[in-house]
C-alpha cells in the first residue's frame, strides 16, 4: 500500500462530508473489530456489483497501517 493510494482516498473523502465522517468511524474501531465491518460492507457491496476497486479499498482498510494513516489526516471521529 502506497502513500499515494492512502493520499487517494482521503482527497475522496474530503470532498464528501459523509464518506470522511465512516472513513473515521471505521478507521477508529480496534483491528479486529474494523475487520468484521468491512466483511459487512464487502459482502454487501458484492451484491450491488462494486468495482474492483471499490472492494480493493474496502480490503485496504483492514490494514492498521491504512487505519492509522487516515486517521491521522482526517482526524479521530466525533
């Protein structure tokens, strides 16, 4: 994982309000616990036929190191 795909997704999310505020409410949750909701949110984008690389960001945030990162550029939630 690049720092430039990590610039990419918080530039998204910094152009939307909402994608910013779950990008910081997932990247907050302890490892295991991020991991469980992004089975969620991949099987459910699976059913609505995401792009591939809609679900490789999804995979991404799995990563603490990606967590981190976002967290640290968009701030903690709240």
């Amino acid at each position: 994982m690049t720092p430039e795909y990590v610039d990419s997704i918080v530039a998204v999310a910094t152009r939307d309000p909402s994608i910013a505020r779950v990008l910081r409410e997932i990247c907050a949750l302890e490892g295991g616990v991020r991991g469980s909701a992004l089975d969620l949110v991949g099987a459910h984008l699976r059913t609505k036929a995401a792009s591939p690389d809609v679900l490789e960001c999804v995979q991404a945030l799995r990563r603490d190191d990606v967590a981190r990162a976002i967290i640290d550029r968009l701030g903690p939630p709240g």
